[in-house]
C-alpha cells in the first residue's frame, strides 16, 4: 500500500496549512453567501421554496437522504431493486438509460403526495475538518457502514480527503 499522505490536519509543510486556511475561508465565505442571499447555492430555490426539480440539494422525503441518488423510486417501482445485485437487479434498459417517463412521473406525483421538502439553510460541514459545502461522492453504503459508522455515526458529511484519511485508518494502513 503507498503511503497514506494527507494535508488535513498535517503540521509538517507550511504549503498544506495555507491550502487547508484557504480552503476554509473559501467555504466559510460561500455559507456566509447563503445566508445572506438565502438562496439554495445550487438551484438558485429561496428558502423555503422547493428546489428545481434534479437540485443536487433536495432531500428525499421518503427516506431523507439525497433524492437525486437515492434509491427510493427503484425500491417504489422494481421489485428485484437491490444494490449488491448485477444491474442492481433492474431491467438493463433502466439501468442503463435511467427510468421511463411513465415511471418517472409516477414517483414525482409520489412525492407531491409525500409532500416535497423545501429549501431551508442547512450547513454541510465535514464532521472531520469543518469544510462547507465539500464536493459529494458516492461510496457504497455498506462500506460507507464500516468506514465512517463506527466513528462519526452514518447521517453525516465527510469531504473525500477525510473520507480517504478515516478509511487508511480504519483498515488499520499506515499512515
Ligand atoms: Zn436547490
Ligand atoms: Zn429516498
Ligand atoms: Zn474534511
């Protein structure tokens, strides 16, 4: 295994200190902008407004993770939906080309019936370095379970390099 380096948090170069600063700042400046503006940074939704409908920011209100990635309208629509199957146990044509304009409307009159949630300012904050707002990424939520669980319970926000750092540590890597 290569040598783990990570910057956060990592005393030993001046460079990474000033990147990990400005890095900060730079988050600190775009939730200070949210608040002022209280507009949803990526549909542009005022708070309390719903989000444009593929808003990255939008909860699902079924299972209240993100609605864009989440797989509550699979599990609505296809029985054999299951993430550790081959094609996650869609028909290929749905996995591969997403799911049908009929099924689609279907799910978002689910939704309207749910009761959509509204934009309302909420920090996303690494729970390890504080970072606002870090870029998302996908990660299994079984291994998702094993990393982070343990240490930071599974609802919670991690930036990638943290993500990367918690995983070397947990799989007992050396650092
Ligand atoms: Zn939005
Ligand atoms: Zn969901
Ligand atoms: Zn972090």
């Amino acid at each position: 295994m290569p040598k783990y380096e990570s910057s956060v948090f990592d005393n030993s170069t001046d460079g990474m200190k000033e990147q990990l600063r400005e890095q900060q700042i730079q988050s600190r400046d775009l939730f200070n902008r949210i608040c002022k503006e209280r507009q949803c940074h990526d549909c542009g939704a005022k708070e309390g407004e719903l989000h444009v409908p593929g808003c990255d920011m939008e909860t699902c209100p079924f299972c209240f993770g993100q609605l864009i990635s989440c797989g509550c309208i699979y599990e609505m629509f296809y029985e054999g939906f299951s993430r550790d199957k081959p094609l996650s146990g869609l028909p290929k044509e749905v996995y591969e080309n997403g799911v049908p304009e009929d099924v689609r409307e279907k799910w978002e009159a689910e939704l309207e019936k749910k009761g959509r949630i509204p934009y309302v300012i909420r920090p996303f904050i690494c729970v390890r370095c504080g970072i606002h707002y870090p870029d998302l990424f996908m990660v299994p939520d079984d291994e998702w379970e094993a990393i982070v669980g343990p240490i930071f319970g599974t609802n919670v926000v991690l930036c990638r390099e943290c993500y990367d750092h918690v995983k070397v540590l947990m799989e007992g890597g050396d650092t």
